[in-house]
C-alpha cells in the first residue's frame, strides 16, 4: 500500500533534513511492562496502515507514503528523575530527525517511574494532527488496559479522492477554478520579496502551565455569558496580552487551526490525517475587551462559515510546482503574526482504567522549520485547562513570553472577577 504526499504533508516534510516534530506528553499512575507497550503499539499499527508507513522518493524525487511490515515504532526508555522530566524530553525530541526511509513517522518514550510513568508520543507532524494523535492515544490506552481489546481497522486515506467526494473533484466548473486559482497563487509566492536568509531562531524554549479545575469551569461559564466560544476568548486574550507586552512590536494577528473534520465528513476522528485548516483573527483596537470579543466571535463565524475544505486541497493539490516557492516565503518571510493559538478543547479520554490511571495529558507541543515558531496549544482534560507555549529567542524572547503568560493568566482573573461581581 503507498500513496503520494499531498501538498501540505510535502511542505511539512520538507527535504526531510530539518525536524518538524510533535510531541504528545501522558502522566500514568501504575506499573507496566515493556512487552505490553510494544503490543499495544503494534496492535496500533496492524490498524492504521500509514503508521508502518516509510517515505520513498520516485524518479522524479515525488515522495510517497508505502507501508513497510518491517517498520516498528520504536521505543526509548529513559529512569523518571524528576517530576517534570517530560518537559526537557519534549525539547529533546523537537531535535530528533525521523529516520524515515527505514523506520515509521512515529515513535514512543517512556520515562519510567516506581509509581507513575511519563510516556510520549512523537510524531513528524506530516503524518498527522492532533485530532489523530489524540484518537491514537486513546486507543493505546485501552489496548494497554486490555490487550485483546477490539479497535477495529482504519480504512486509510489513498489520496484526495478520499476526501473531496466525487461530485466536486470531477466537475470541470469545479477543476477550473482550482487550476486558476493555484496559478495565481503561485505567481504571486514567485513575486513576493523574500530575505535570502532565514531568521536565525536561536534557542527554543517550552512553558507549561495549568489552570485549576475551579478556574477552567468559571472561565467556561464566562464565555457561555457572554455567548462566545473558549477559543475566541482566548484568541483575544492572547492578543491583549501581546499588545501590552510586546507594545510596538506585536502585529494583532493570531493565527488558529480550524479541524478539517468539522466540514469533511469522509475523514474520521481515527483517520491518520495532518491537513488543516486555518483563519487569522484581530482585535479592533477602538473598542473594550467585552465589545471585541463579540466583533471577533461574529468576525470568527463569518470566517469560518467561508472555509472550504474541498476546493483548498484542489487548489494546493494543483500547485505542487510552487512548494519550493512557498516554502521559501514560510521560512524566509518578515513575520505578519503574533502566534498561532490551537485550542484541542476537552479532551474525551478515559481517566480510570483497570489496573491504571491516566492522571494527565499536557498539551502538545510542536516545533518547526517553517518560519514564526511561537505557538500556543491549549486542552482540558479532567476539567483542567493545561498550556503549552514554545517559542524561539529569535521571534519571541523567552522573558517576553513568561510575561505573556503572566499577563493571560492574569486577564483571565480579572474577567471571571467581574463576572463574580456582576
């Protein structure tokens, strides 16, 4: 089985020499055996096909995805030390460069304790989101729980006939205006000025932190009053918090994943899938906090009502000759956004299991060659709303984000005390 990377699974390979990696860290409570992991894992990959997957290039250099009964995922087992071991193994495994001619886009670690473990799943974020990624944790955990538990098998995505139904892909109305459209877009990526260096990032940096189970539900109540979603508020707050730190330097422009799945129903929650979506979003500077969550949550809707899965992949799809060209403007381009801001929401994942307990799942992290790397990636598990935030000197200075998350967490007071007041 193999199929050819589509465009964004190509821009996010890249030449394969520079990682772009993410990192899904889990906290267990309970003792477990090396030979039960490893089943679980291969349990894993006899469902999802890609996750066997190795890239080969063709004659002319096209990579593909084609599935390998020999590629395990490999494991690495380090002794627990600290408490917080996972935040520094995170950072080492950004770094890590797949192997991926022999071996699968995955791998595991355990960081192995008396009472509880840390593990991890590490993927090349080519191979899938985080909505995969989380799908697959579950399934290792009820695997690991019970190995003779049933997860079925995933009819694998082949290509984007497997997602952009036939109606569409074949209608000429349709292939014309993607065609159009990737070439004008093309032509302009060719144009845009671009340094002929890239930035340097510097040092890379990952802060982790977590609001408490009474603050997470008092801030779901706050948006529920004032009839926006979590995302937005957070999307604004994060602006705010820019603002007042970076001052002149902040662009007020926060870029935010959309899940493809929420338009695309041919992909499933347990489809191995890394394409997204995406919208940008502003405050309007002339108005009060409260007066712009609702400009952005209309300015949200508007947008997001406007996205369109299918003739985005089409568009992409026929504009494979431009990957060059508009990996060079993602890389050596002037920065245009503060960060991008990726909201997984609650993450519905058993807490109790047998003869264990999962008692966290921090939020990812991910890190890569591709410009900007300042990214914010939030998740509620258990009631508790949990923060990464990863950046690099060279966009974001490490004291500038501490004090960014100063300067949310504090927003996000002020606003459930008023709402307390009111």
């Amino acid at each position: 089985m193999k199929r050819k990377l589509l465009f964004g699974e190509r821009m996010l390979l890249g030449d394969g020499t520079e990682p772009f990696n993410t990192v899904i860290p889990f906290r267990l409570k309970g003792t477990f055996s090396l030979k039960n992991i490893q089943h679980a894992l291969n349990l894993l990959q006899v469902k999802h096909p890609w996750l066997k997957a190795v890239i080969k290039h063709d004659e002319k250099n096209i990579p593909w995805f084609e599935v390998s009964e020999k590629a395990k995922i490999p494991i690495r087992i380090l002794a627990k030390r600290r408490e917080n071991d996972w935040l520094e193994e995170s950072k080492n495994e950004w770094y890590k460069i797949f192997n991926y001619k022999e071996q699968p886009l995955m791998r595991f670690v355990w960081i192995k304790g008396d009472e509880t473990s840390e593990m991890m799943f590490v993927f090349h974020h080519c191979l899938c989101d985080g909505g995969s990624a989380l799908s697959l944790l579950d399934e290792f955990l009820k695997l690991l729980d019970n190995p003779t538990y049933d997860i079925g098998l995933e009819n694998p995505i082949l290509g984007i006939q497997d997602v952009v139904p036939s109606e569409i892909l074949s209608n000429r109305g349709q292939q014309l205006k993607a065609k159009v459209i990737g070439r004008l877009a093309a032509t302009a990526i060719k144009y845009i000025p671009v340094n002929k260096k890239s930035i340097d990032r510097q040092s890379d940096y990952l802060i982790n932190w977590t609001f408490d189970q009474e603050t997470s539900k008092e801030l779901i109540s706050y948006c529920k009053s004032q009839k926006v979603t979590v995302n937005t508020f957070l999307c604004a707050t994060v602006l705010k918090a820019f603002e007042k730190i970076r001052k002149e330097k902040a662009f007020n422009k926060v870029s935010c994943p959309v899940d493809i799945r929420r338009f695309a129903n041919q992909i499933k929650d347990d489809h191995i899938f890394a394409f997204g979506l995406m919208i940008v979003v502003s405050l309007n500077k002339k108005f009060g906090f409260e007066e712009n969550l609702k400009l952005m949550q209309a300015a949200v809707d508007k947008k997001t009502s406007k996205l369109n899965p299918y003739i985005t992949m089409m568009v992409m799809e026929s504009a494979h000759d431009a990957l060059t060209n508009f990996t060079k403007l993602l890389k050596n381009g002037k920065s245009s956004n503060d960060c991008m801001f990726s909201n997984l929401g609650s993450i519905q994942i058993a807490h109790q299991y047998n003869d264990f307990s999962l008692e966290n799942i921090f939020s990812p992290s991910v890190i890569g060659p591709l410009g900007n790397t300042t990214t914010m990636v939030t998740s509620t598990f258990r009631g508790e709303m949990n923060f990464s935030f990863m950046g690099s000197e060279g966009y974001l200075p490490y004291s500038d984000a501490l004090a960014i998350r100063d300067e949310v967490t504090k927003m996000v007071k002020q606003q459930l005390e008023t709402l307390a007041l009111s």
